[in-house]
C-alpha cells in the first residue's frame, strides 16, 4: 500500500516512510478483514522511528492515525454492543470514566506516583492543572475534544509524576471519549 504523505519540512525529523507504510498497510488488512489484534488503543499508541531526511511529515501522519483510530473504536463500539447490549456496554464504559473521575479529582500533588528524585517526571502542577479540566469534563461543566487531550504536553521536572501513569489516564480518557461519541 503506498499512500503519499507529503514529506517533513527541511530542517525537521519525519516519521520512516517504510514503517508508517508497513503499519498502515496491516491496519489496513486487519480493518478490511473485520477481525484481528490490533485495536484502537493499538493505533494511539503506536510510535514511529524519526529519521532526519526523507521522513513522512509527521503532522500528516499523527492526522490520518486519529482518523484512523476513530475507525476502528466505533468498530469496536458496534461489536461490543452487539456482543453484550447497550445497557451494559455503557455501564462498563461509565464505571471507566468514573475510575478515571476518581483519579483526576485526588488532591493536588497527589494525583499520581511520583517518580525517584534524580529522575525526570511531569510537573506535577500542569498536570493538576489539566486534571481539573478532566474532572469538569467528566462532570458535564466543560467540553474538550479528543485532540486536546492527544495533544496535550507537559513540562518535566525533578521528582515529578510517573509519565507512564499518567499518560496511561490520558490513554483510558480518550478510550471512553470514542466510545461515546
């Protein structure tokens, strides 16, 4: 499959054509096939080696992932519904956005693990800072979009929050995010 991305800026990394193309090609299997390993999940958390010239820009590809992403949750969507009913399909998806509810609402500075002093983690006040935008979310207050919450960035610090927990929330908000649009 060659789908054309335009390239990355001169002076700017971009993502290896051949594995954006290797990975878009067996999504592309897997979703004409109806059936396969490879989820929604899968597709966000997928990540490209940068080469410095020749590369696929980015931008580009990050948008066609998300488009592609979306595919495959409403996919998802439809079989689980299917599978157990509505009724419980959002049961289940409501008990995740409370457990992520649950998180985001803790005290602040006290949200997520915090990692070893000598290491570098998320500064603990932008993420308490976007935490109060989840917990406004979840509460029906405040709209945010799937790509605010793919997009969004933190600064790292000293003895800061554990990424990897922390992104792994970010993760699981955009999981209930598609599975109820």
């Amino acid at each position: 499959m060659s789908v054309a991305f335009p390239s990355s800026p001169p002076g700017s990394p971009g993502y290896e054509p051949e594995a954006v193309d290797t990975f878009l090609s067996t999504a592309r299997a897997v979703y004409e096939a109806g059936e396969g390993e490879l989820t929604s999940s899968d597709i966000r958390q997928v990540v490209f080696p940068l080469v410095g010239k020749g590369g696929y820009d980015t931008e580009a590809v990050d948008q066609a992932l998300w488009r592609l992403e979306e595919a495959f949750a409403k996919r998802e969507r439809e079989g689980q519904t299917k599978e157990v009913g509505e009724t419980d399909y959002y049961q289940s998806i409501r008990q995740q956005a409370q457990d992520i509810l649950d998180r985001v609402a803790r005290p602040q500075k006290h949200k997520f693990r915090r990692i070893g002093i000598l290491h570098h983690g998320y500064h603990p006040s932008d993420v308490d800072h976007f935490c109060q935008r989840l917990v406004a979310y979840f509460q029906g207050q405040e709209p945010l979009s799937v790509a605010t919450v793919r997009n969004q960035k933190f600064r790292t610090i000293l003895g800061g929050y554990d990424e990897i927990q922390v992104d792994q929330v970010l993760d699981e908000t955009v999981s209930v995010m598609l599975a109820v649009r």
